[in-house]
C-alpha cells in the first residue's frame, strides 16, 4: 500500500519544488521508498551479486526513473502553462519504453487501483502490451 501512497505524491513534491534538483532528488527518494525491497529481492534472485551491487542497482533504477520529471520541470515563475505541458511531458514519457518496461511505479498505471470502477483498470503498463502472454507456453505460471 506504501507503493501507492507514494505514487500519487510525485505529482505535488515534484511541481512544488523550488529547483531542478530539489523536484529530482524528491521524486528519486519517492521512487527508492516505493521499490525499498530491490536490493533484498535482487541479492535472492541473483545469490552471487554482492550487496553493494544491488543497492547500487537500487539508487540508479531510482536515478533512471527520476530521469523525465528531472528534465521537464519549470521553475515556479514560469507559467501554468509551461508547467502543465512539463508536467503531461513527464507522465508520457515515462510510459515509453524503457522507462515504462523498467518502471512499475507511475500514476497513469496506478490510476486503477483509485477507480476500480473503471473497465480498463487505469492505463496497462507498457510492458503487459509487449508480451502476449496466451501465446507464450508456461506464461500463465508467472502472473
């Protein structure tokens, strides 16, 4: 449930921020709280990789997906406009690949755990539209 909370609180910490790097460094410290099991979860799948390497593997996921929201941030001074568009550009961008394969995390996907109401369930991540599981043997095993 701390995955969710923390999904739908990049929006404000990243349009509230007084600089470039603060909205970055709030949405890469979101997005580390959101995905705090990586390193545990990679040391267990992969037995052999030293615990430094997975934490490292952890900060740069999180340095990765940060990327788009780091990059189209405007300044408080600027107009609505010009943030909105920043904003949309942010949230689209992390949907293409390989932000959306690598990232589970985004509030477009999430949308439909706040409106299970809704056919479609939010927005499918990107990755689900890229593999058709019915067609792939022993598929069904792994959801």
């Amino acid at each position: 449930m701390l995955e969710f909370l923390c999904c739908f609180f990049i929006p404000p910490a990243w349009s509230r921020a007084p600089r470039r790097m603060t909205a970055g460094a709030a949405v890469w410290l979101l997005y580390l709280l959101a995905a705090r099991e990586q390193p545990l979860a990679i040391v267990r799948v992969l037995p052999q990789c030293a615990p430094l390497v997975a934490v490292t593997l952890w900060l740069a996921h999180g340095a990765f997906l940060a990327l788009p929201w780091l990059v189209t941030w405007a300044p408080l001074q600027q107009s609505a406009m010009r943030r909105a568009l920043g904003f949309l550009a942010a949230l689209l961008w992390g949907l293409v690949p390989p932000w959306g394969l690598l990232g589970w995390l985004h509030p477009l996907t999430l949308s439909g755990w706040l409106y299970p109401a809704w056919v479609g369930r939010g927005l499918p991540p990107p990755r689900y539209c890229c593999c058709p599981w019915r067609w792939v043997p022993g598929a069904g095993r792994f959801r």
